[in-house]
C-alpha cells in the first residue's frame, strides 16, 4: 500500500471513528 492510500484510509476510519462516538455522546444527552 503507498503512503498515501494508507493515510487516506487512516483519515476515513478517524472520521468515522470521531462521527460515532458523537453520535453515542449525543444520544446518551437525549436519553438521559
């Protein structure tokens, strides 16, 4: 894999890494 593919791939599972825990912090606020 190049350098460059392997830190795209890194960014787009960050992203949706940071996206879902939000979402999870978001609603857990509404539940509680």
């Amino acid at each position: 894999m190049k350098k460059e593919e392997k830190r795209k791939t890194m960014t787009k599972i960050y992203i949706n890494f940071i996206g879902s825990s939000f979402l999870e912090i978001k609603n857990g606020r509404m539940k509680a």
